[in-house]
C-alpha cells in the first residue's frame, strides 16, 4: 500500500472530489482527518466507509477560510494523528454570475474559501512539515483558473490564486522535501455541478474531446498519483484532469 501510516488531512471531503480523494487514499492504507463544512451528515458517512477500510477517519467541522478555526484544526489533527503527511486542500464553493450582477459578498465568498482556505491549511501546516523534511500539498484548482470563464469572475480568479500559491509554496518547501501541486479539473460530475442547468451541461459537455463529465474518481487517482513516492520529482506542477476541455 501507497500510504501504510501516513495521515492525510483533506478539506472538504465529507462530499463530491474531497470524498473520492479521501477513500482513495485510504484504499492505500492512509488515516485520513475530514474536514468539512456544514454537512455533518455526509460527513459521517464519508468517516465511516473510511473506517470499513480499516483505517483511522475522523471528522471536523470547519470553515477553513477562517483563519483561526483553520489553525485549531490542524493542531487538533496533529496531536490525534501524530502528524499530517499529506494535505489536500480540496474545499471550494461557487456563487455563479456575471460582474455587472455579482455581489461582494459572493466574490469574498468564494475567494475565501478557496484561495484564503488553501493559504490557511497551508500556513498552519507548514513548519510542521518542513520539520518533517518530507510531505505532500495538492491544491485543487479549476480549468476556470486557467482559461477564466464569463459568470465564474469569483470563482476563475480565486482558483488563478490557487495555482500561484501552488508555485510559490513548492519554491519555497522544495528545499524542505515537500511539494505542491495542484490538480485543474475540468467538468466533474458532483453537487456543484448537479446545480448548473441542463443547457449549460449540454453545452459543455460539447466542448469537452472527450464528449463526457468526468467523475470524482479521475480526480482521486491523480491525486493519489501526486501524494505518492513516484511524484516525488514533481513539484509546481498543474494537473489537468479535464477531458481536453483546456487543451
Ligand atoms: P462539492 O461537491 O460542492 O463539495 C464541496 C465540499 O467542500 C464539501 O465537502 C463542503 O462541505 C466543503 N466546503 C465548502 N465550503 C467549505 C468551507 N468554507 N470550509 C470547509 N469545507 C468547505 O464540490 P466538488 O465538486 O467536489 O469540488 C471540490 C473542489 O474541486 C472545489 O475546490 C471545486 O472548486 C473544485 N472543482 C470542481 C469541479 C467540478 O466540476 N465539480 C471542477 C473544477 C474544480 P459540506 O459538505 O459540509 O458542505
């Protein structure tokens, strides 16, 4: 197994991308702290199919765009867990619309919780892992982050933010035997896209080569990819896991 006795801490894993990322990771032998929003219910699901892996799973709720709330978690996770090797900052929200209507509580919404989340896990994980001399960080990015998307002014600019933090932690803990990638996924089948009309899944589904969504199960087998050994000369990396959509 890819990951006997390491822990992975991943954010927003009680639904969708987190929770395919999270089981995956336990398939390979990780215990795995969830953090989630609100959703307790979900949850506890996700921590018990964990556990009937045979691993170590718990949940805490947490906005990680809080800072303060975000950093007694992860001491929390450490002193349960004996530490975190692997951090996979996966939670993220949308609040969809064009500039001339979007609200600034909608843009604050949405970059805090994705980019502001990220930088804070991060932060407050990251003298432990330099201590470590060894660890994973995998940043959940969007092809929006890439290419940008009419409606997604929030949400492209906040994921572009992803990628630069991405960047500027693996330069800085490369030294350390850490690194940071993230992943750019592009049309995922999950609540955040159950949401969207049935036109505009059409449409993009149209303008995907591969003419599918993809599932978030693509997105945990690159993840599990980057948070292995055999990634460990990839770093500032962004994968995209997309269909060809942003080819
Ligand atoms: P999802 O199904 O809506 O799940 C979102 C998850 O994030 C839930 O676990 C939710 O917790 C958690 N969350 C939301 N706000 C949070 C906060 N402030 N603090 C802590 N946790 C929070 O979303 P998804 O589709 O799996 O997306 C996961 C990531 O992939 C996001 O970063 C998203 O931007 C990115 N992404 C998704 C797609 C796609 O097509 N689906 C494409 C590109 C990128 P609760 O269950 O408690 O609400």
């Amino acid at each position: 197994m890819l990951f006997s006795e390491k822990t992975a801490l991943v954010t927003g894993a009680s639904r969708g991308i987190g929770r395919a990322i999270a089981l995956a990771f336990a398939k390979e032998g990780a215990n795995v702290a969830v953090i989630y929003a609100g959703n307790s219910a979900a949850a506890g699901e996700t921590v018990e199919e964990l556990k009937a892996l045979g691993v170590k799973a718990r949940a805490w709720q947490c906005d990680v765009g809080d800072f303060a709330a975000a950093g007694a978690v992860c001491k929390e996770v450490i002193e349960e867990f004996g530490g975190v090797d692997i951090l996979v900052n996966n939670a993220g929200i949308i609040r969809d619309g064009l500039i001339l209507s979007m609200k600034e509580a909608d843009f604050d919404a949405v970059v805090n919780t994705s980019l502001k989340g990220a930088f804070n896990m991060t932060k407050h994980l990251y003298s432990h892992m330099m201590k470590k001399r060894r660890g994973r960080i995998i940043n959940m990015a969007s092809v929006s982050g890439l290419m940008g998307n009419a409606g997604q002014a929030n949400y492209a600019a906040a994921k572009a933010g992803v990628i630069a933090l991405t960047k500027t932690t693996a330069r800085e803990l490369a030294g350390r035997g850490v690194t940071c990638n993230a992943i750019a996924p592009g049309f995922i089948r999950t609540d955040m896209t159950d949401k969207l009309t049935d036109k505009v899944k059409e449409n993009t589904i149209a303008a995907i080569p591969m003419k599918r969504m993809g599932e978030p199960e693509d997105i945990a087998a690159a993840a599990v990819f980057l948070a292995s050994d055999a990634a460990g000369y990839i770093t500032g990396e962004v994968l995209r896991v997309d269909g060809g959509l942003c080819i």
